[in-house]
C-alpha cells in the first residue's frame, strides 16, 4: 500500500491512518539526529537494501539475477562509504 501525505497534513488524514494519528500538530517537526545516528541509521538502510537484493537474486534467473547482484553490490559500496565517513566523524 502506498501512501502519500500531503504537507501539512489534514486533521482527517491523521485520523484515518492510525500509525499517523499519533503525529497530530507535529508531523512537519523533524528530529535532529547526530552525524553519528544519521550515518548508523543510512548504515543500517543500505545494509538493508543489500540484503533485499541478494534475496531477489536467489529467486531470480539469469539474467535478472546478474543485475540484483550489481545493485547489491552498489548498496553494499555505500554502507561502507557512510561508514568510512562516520569513522571519520569520530576521529
């Protein structure tokens, strides 16, 4: 199911979606996270996105398979590109 809010959103969306009611006043707040947060939650998203791939490749064939891996691989890059610059961050 998708989706999509308008910002700011109505009275009524937040009432009809239950996951969003809990929002009410303050859906265009944003948490501020660390660097430190920020790059552990992206870490943790491209690790995801990976592991996401690698599984649509295992029930793929060829040669739709070969392109799950290249895009696994391309999210396996970043997680560790954000993770070289938290490393950095920290130093």
């Amino acid at each position: 199911m998708l989706i999509i809010v308008k910002f700011p959103p109505s009275e009524a969306l937040l009432a009809s979606v239950p996951a969003l009611g809990q929002f009410k006043g303050s859906l265009a707040m944003r948490l501020r996270l660390s660097d430190a947060a920020s790059f552990a939650v992206l870490a943790e998203h491209y690790s995801s996105q990976a592991q996401l791939c690698h599984q649509m490749a295992r029930v793929t064939v060829s040669p739709f398979k070969e392109g799950w891996l290249e895009l696994a691989a391309e999210w396996t890059k970043l997680k560790r590109e954000i993770e070289a610059k938290a490393a950095l961050e920290r130093q």
